[in-house]
C-alpha cells in the first residue's frame, strides 16, 4: 500500500510538474517514484511479482483516473474511450 501511494503521489506530481517546468513537482516525481519503487521491491520479500504487480497497478490506474476526473477535471468521456479500446484489444 506505501508503494502505491507514493505511485500515486509521483504520477500526480507529473500533471502538476506542467511538463517539467515547475520546479518543486519536478523534483517530487523522481523522489515519490524512487520511494514507490523501494517498497514495491521490498514488497516482494513477501509477496508474489504476479500479485504485487497486479495490485499495484489496478489500484494506482483506478486512483490516478479518479483524481485526473476529479482533481484536474478531465474528461470521463476520454476514459470511457479507453476501456472500450482495451475491450477491443482484449477481444470482448
């Protein structure tokens, strides 16, 4: 759960970076993505990749999509494309 928050926390700093320019968020992705991936890692004395993987990136993607909705106010609609997108590609 530590790795995903600070995944989280990165990915978020991303948007807010505004491509780099932003001194501080800059900063913050290359620190909150360094943390992210010491737990994820550390994660692994215990669990399986398969799981830890799993689990890190479904609930990271669902929380980053909530707070872009949310927070940054993007569209849902751009969201929905890619589920259906995904379903094509998955073949359903």
């Amino acid at each position: 759960m530590i790795a995903i928050f600070f995944e989280i926390a990165g990915t978020t700093c991303m948007k807010l970076s505004e491509e780099l320019t932003k001194l501080v968020p800059s900063i913050l992705i290359f620190v909150f993505y360094g943390l992210c991936l010491t737990f994820l890692t550390l994660s692994l004395r215990k669990l399986e990749v398969s799981i830890v993987y799993a689990v890190w990136s479904g609930l990271g993607t669902i929380v980053v999509t909530s707070i872009g909705i949310v927070w940054f106010r993007e569209s849902l609609y751009t969201y929905k494309s890619y589920v259906h997108l995904f379903k094509n590609y998955r073949g359903n």
